[in-house]
C-alpha cells in the first residue's frame, strides 16, 4: 500500500484542537507534517515592535510545544509562502498541502498562485471551512445572490445552524499520524524575524468568561465595565475554535452569537464584494469629497480632540491595541462625520494599531460609520460623543481613566463645534448623492 504524506500549513489556526484543515489532513494521510510560516510580505510592513507579532510568536512557541509532546514537530519558517510552500514540498517529498481557508482577497489571490504551482508538479492543494460556521455561498438569498442587509442574513445563518455545523473535529482520534520527529528543529527567535521582544501590555486569555457572556447584552455598551469578553484576538488568530465558541454561546446569549454573525456577515460580504477594500460598497458615495486635514486626523489619532470619550478611546487603542466597541462606533462616527475625513484614513489607522484586526470586520465597521457601506447606517444619522458620553459613561470613569488631563486647563478645547460640524457633513452628503 503506497504512503501518502503531507504537510499541513497552519495560518488563522493556531492550535491542534478542533483544527477542520489539520483533521482532514490526518485523516486522509499517513504522515502529516504541520508547518507555520512567518510571511515576509506582512512582516516587512509592520513596527519591529508589532504587538500581533508578539502575540502569534508566543501562541507558535506554545503550539510547538504542544506537538512537541506528541512526538512531533512544527517546522516554522520565514519567507514568502508563494516561494516557500513549493520549497518544502520539494524538500519533504510530500504528496499533499492541507490548510485551512481565507478569505481576505489577497490571501486568495496567494493561494491561487501556490495552488497553480502545486497543480504543475501534481501536488494537491486542498482547503478546509475553520474560522467561520458558514462561508462563501452557504448562506445566500433564494435568488442565489448573497444578502447585503445583515438581518435577513442572520435570520438565514440561526435557520441553517445545526449541531452538524457546530460539531468539533476529533483530531485526536487520527493523532498518531503526524509525521514522528526523532530531534526537535529550533525556532527562529524574534530578533531573526526583525522584531523586538517588548511586550507593551498583557494578552487576554483565551478562556472564555461565562459571566461575561451571560451579562453581555446588559453590559457591552459601557466601556468602564470592561466585561466584554475580549476573545475577537483569539478568533481573528484561531488559538480557538468558532465551533467551540459558538456552541457555548448559542443557549446563553444571543446579542453575543450575534456578535459572531456579524464577524461572518462581514467575512461574505468581503468574500462576494472584494472590491469593497478600497471602494464605497454603496458606488454613489465615492463621490463624496473628503477634507484631507492632516492636522485634524493627527489630533484624531492622538486622542487630543477635545471630546473625551473620542480622546480616551483612542487613547486606550494606542496604549493597549484594543478599543471597546461602543467606543469604536464613536471614534469612526467623529472622524468621517465631524472632521468629514475619509473613513479609509481611519480603517488604515485601525489595521495599524488593533490587536483583533480582521480585514472584513474592520472594512464593514468603518464604511458601515461612514454610510457607504451595505445595511450601514444612514448619512443623516450623526452621533454626538457629548450624548454618547453622557449615555454611556455618565460618571466618567472610562474617560478618567484615559484621559488623565481632562478637566484640566492642559486638556484642549474641542477642535470642531458639533452643530456646525454636523450641517457641514449633511450638506457634503447631499451634494455628493444628488
């Protein structure tokens, strides 16, 4: 009987547990070797003292313990993987590459490039389902085109979900056929990679707070309660499962699983629109006319605007690559539609600072603030942060707590005046969609 070996490449999965691409693997081969790839391409973008670096380092170290244990290995590597994945399978003779899918347009522009150039040497190149419940055209109109209005959508996704889609794959169960490593290859440390080992503040656990989750829908708009359950780094990294996650939240809360549908909701939008990326999803509203004020946005990023709750949320993204979401709503309203910049200044900003940065979830949120994106909400509909404020931290505990000059005469006054901020944005709008 012929030998089937293969690799399997982790990237948004970085664990052995209920790993659908790892699974297959497995169970489908005789000898798996898994392999993870440090992609020069990303890396050479990034500050050398990336937090998201850090974060999959210490996550890879841990995942290669762990097959360590089990008698086996991760080979890491850094390079490009379009060079590299041919590379390997030249250098282990493999018949196969397992991984597991992604979405973002130029993660399948990549795997094209490398499925071509396995197909040429006869070496398959096979994908699983693992970061979403459903994906591509699994939840799609009757008409066979997908939704662009989330509620039709989520209504869909809770119809078609089952235990089927959430039931975990039993990796354990084909264990034994990773390939066997008789010495344990070395890890290519941080400074190799270009990147220091300074970890600015702690990561959050990947356990998931059943207190949190039940008490979500009650406490998720206050900022200063921090109980959010902070797992959208683990799930935008894969160190757990969405199967797992969503099978412990569907009885307890669902403004929580909502949550989750619209990570997917945006995950197939950005999938069927890819364009999307750098253009309006609604066509008509890349006629607006952006004020490119340097200054403003700097003061924007800074958080040294003169409204505190805009000014301690960006404050805390910077100082912990994390900002609550209630939060994130107001800082993205404030940039497109008080200072009337460019919701694509803002979404890069975000890509450069967010722990849980996720292409999909970051593109919908921000063009959904900016009007211009599908089910967002309507050009007319402005937040004042001095209501939001008022609303949703009264005693001001999250603004005191990032915002340490406020009330000072230090802290600045406001750099636009709301009501004419506000006119001045419908007046753009109009023009632009008439």
């Amino acid at each position: 009987m012929v030998s089937i070996k293969s690799i399997f490449w982790h990237r948004r999965d970085l664990r052995i547990n209920d790993n659908a691409g790892l699974f297959t693997a497995l169970k489908n081969c005789d000898s798996v070797q898994p392999v993870f790839i440090f992609d020069s391409t990303i890396l050479s973008q990034l500050p050398n003292d990336d937090q998201r670096v850090i974060f999959i380092y210490q996550y890879i170290a841990k995942l290669k313990k762990s097959y360590n244990d089990l008698g086996a290995d991760l080979l890491v590597y850094f390079g490009n993987p379009i060079d590299l994945i041919p590379q390997i399978v030249s250098d282990l003779k493999v018949d196969k590459v397992y991984t597991n899918r992604d979405y973002e347009p130029s993660a399948i522009e990549r795997d094209k490039k490398i499925f071509e150039t396995l197909s040429g040497v006869g070496v398959e190149f096979i994908g699983s389902k693992d970061q979403v419940i459903f994906e591509k055209a699994e939840v799609i109109k009757q008409d066979g085109l997908p939704y662009t209005v989330f509620t039709p959508y989520s209504r869909k996704w809770k119809e078609k979900l089952n235990d089927f889609y959430l039931k975990s794959y039993p990796v354990e169960k084909y264990i034994n056929h990773l390939e066997k490593s008789g010495k344990v290859s070395n890890l290519i440390s941080l400074s190799e990679l270009g990147f220091l080992e300074n970890i600015k503040f702690p990561f959050p656990s990947e356990i998931v707070n059943l207190d949190f989750v039940k008490e979500y829908h009650l406490n998720r708009d206050y900022p200063a309660l921090n109980k959010t359950t902070r797992l959208s780094v683990h799930l935008r990294f894969g160190t757990i499962s969405i199967r797992e996650l969503a099978r412990t939240v569907r009885e307890i809360n669902e403004t929580y699983l909502n949550e989750l549908i619209w990570r997917e909701f945006y995950q197939m939008i950005l999938y069927h629109f890819p364009e999307s990326v750098s253009k309006s999803f609604k066509k008509q509203y890349d006629n607006v006319i952006w004020k490119k004020d340097e200054v403003k946005f700097n003061a924007w990023c800074e958080g040294k605007t003169g409204y505190p709750i805009v000014d301690a949320g960006m404050r805390e993204l910077n100082e912990t690559g994390f900002m609550h979401n209630r939060v994130r709503m107001v800082v993205a309203s404030f940039l497109t539609k008080h200072l009337s910049i460019d919701w694509r200044w803002g979404e890069a900003y975000f890509a450069q600072k967010l722990m849980d940065y996720e292409q999909a979830s970051n593109i919908g949120g921000w063009q959904w603030a900016a009007s211009s994106g599908c089910d967002a909400v309507p050009y007319f509909r402005i937040f004042n942060p001095t209501s939001q404020q008022e609303k949703f931290d009264k005693d001001l505990k999250y603004i005191k707590q990032w915002v340490k000059e406020f009330g000072t005469s230090v802290y600045p006054s406001p750099i636009v005046d709301h009501k004419e901020a506000r006119e001045y944005t419908l007046n753009l709008f109009k023009s632009a969609l008439n």
